[in-house]
C-alpha cells in the first residue's frame, strides 16, 4: 500500500543465503545490498514493476511483479451519531372500523380452521358401499364391494 515499505530479499537455497545481491526493476540495476536485503521506504505508485535479483555464482531469481495500491482516503468520523425521526404508530393511522373488520375475519378464519380440525378427527362417513382402485397391468379397475 501507498506510503509503507517494502522488503526484498535475494536468498539462496542452500547455505549460505545471505549473500551479496543485485536487485532489478523492469531490467534496469537499481544497486547491489551486501546481504541481499533491500527495502523500498514509502512506496508510491511509481515503485510498482518487475523487480528480480542476482547473487554472482549462484544465479538469478524469477521476476516478480510488485503491485502498489492506493491508500485508501479516510473520512472524519461523524461529531454526533445520526438522529433519526420516531417511528410513527401505525395503528394510530388506521381508521378504527378497519381494525374492527381485519378482527372479526381473523377470528372467522380460526373458528373455520377449528371445525375442519374437529370433523376430520372424527374419520370418514362410512357409507353403505366402499370403492377401491386396484392398479393391474397398467389398468385401472374399479370394484364395487358391498357392504353386509
């Protein structure tokens, strides 16, 4: 980010790793650290690129792309928390023979409900003959059993 710094370092695999390095950006020798550790102070945009090394003897590391992103702008915070207006009763604003209205039928629909719940508890009516579908070969027959 914009403004922090930012370390390099040029190491070997194998021991000893803290070895004289060049330090490239874009193809271009920046300057040579004695133990291939280098750091960019404030960063700015500009810094971004391809940057790599070299340690003599040893070879060169793959390029990396340094990306830099922008500080990220920061507003004061609010001197007092924001107010907002009272919730407005809604009941209030109804006009009482709606309320009046909505209740009846709310209750209509429980007593309804209730009768339902109480006549299919009691089972199905039984008449005098009783129909039954058997499924045989893909077609439906329907037998008519009596009732004795």
């Amino acid at each position: 980010m914009e403004g922090h710094d930012v370390s390099l370092h040029c190491q070997t695999k194998r021991p000893p790793s803290k070895l004289p390095a060049d330090f490239y950006k874009d193809g271009s020798l920046i300057r040579t650290e004695p133990t291939g550790h280098m750091t960019i102070h404030h960063v700015t945009k500009s810094d971004e690129g391809l940057y790599k090394c070299n340690i003599s003897s040893h070879g060169e590391s793959p390029p990396s792309w340094i990306y830099v992103t922008e500080k990220p702008t920061t507003t004061p915070p609010p001197s007092s928390p924001p107010t907002f207006p009272p919730c407005p009763d809604l009941l209030s604003s109804v006009p009482l023979h709606y309320v009046v209205f909505f209740t009846c039928v709310c209750v209509l629909v429980l007593v309804q409900i209730i009768l339902v719940l109480v006549v299919s508890r009691r089972g199905p009516n039984k008449s005098k003959a009783d129909v039954a579908i058997d499924f045989t070969d893909s077609h439906i027959k329907l037998s008519h059993q009596q009732q004795q």
